[in-house]
C-alpha cells in the first residue's frame, strides 16, 4: 500500500486538525475531578489528564509555544494567549447557542463558582 492509504481520511474541505491546548483544557478538567474523587473515565480522558500533568508547572508558556498559540500571537492575540489558562479569572461561563458563544446569565456563574467551591472543600484543592 502506498503512504497515502495508511492515513487517517479526512473529509474534503476540511482543516480541521488536533488541538493540543483543547486536550490539556479537557485534561486539566478530568484531573481536577479525579482529584474530586471522580472515578471510572474513560481511557481518552485519562490520556487528556497525563497530557495536562506533563504542562501543569507552566501551561502559559506551552500554550504560547504550541502551533495555534503561535498562529494567534502573529496576528495580534497574544492577550488572549496569556489569559486563556488563568483559573478563576473570569465572572461568567459562556453558553453555546446557535453556533456562537453568548454570556450566561450570573446564576450560571454562581452555580459553577458553587461546583468549584464545594470540589476545592472536598479535596483542599486551590489549584483551580
């Protein structure tokens, strides 16, 4: 078989590609509730969580040093690169509505405040 038959198909007109930084934001997710005491994830999420550990010391600078953090830097969102892995940073969750990402109403906010409150007490994380 040729090289060209061994590799994944891709459908036409797609660019799409792998993300590194969505991995490590899921990963860093899956550890902070394995550290809940959140049991019996999958295999994938398991890889997402050791792929997150091996940045966690400095996910700023990985993220900036990783091909979509580059590209976004060269055309002027460096900002966003720098604040993106900050925990705790922001005062509301975005929803997804109709392909686009609208702000959620403050009892959305204060729930999840709430969630990440009550896991910290659980496990005497201040990590997130």
């Amino acid at each position: 078989m040729a090289d060209d038959q061994h590799r994944y198909p891709r459908p036409a007109k797609c660019n799409l590609r792998p993300a590194i930084e969505d991995q490590w934001g899921a990963g860093g997710l899956i550890d902070l509730l394995g550290e809940g005491g959140w049991q019996g994830v999958a295999p994938e999420a398991h890889a997402a969580a050791a792929a997150y550990r091996a940045f966690a010391d400095d996910v700023p600078a990985a993220l900036g040093h990783c091909a979509r953090g580059r590209e976004l830097i060269d055309i002027g969102f460096a900002d966003d690169v720098r604040t993106a892995p900050q925990f705790d940073s922001g005062r509301a969750v975005p929803l997804l509505r109709d392909g686009a990402f609208i702000p959620a109403r403050s009892h959305c906010a204060a729930r999840c405040a709430r969630v990440v409150a009550s896991t910290r007490a659980a496990t005497g994380s201040r990590s997130v």
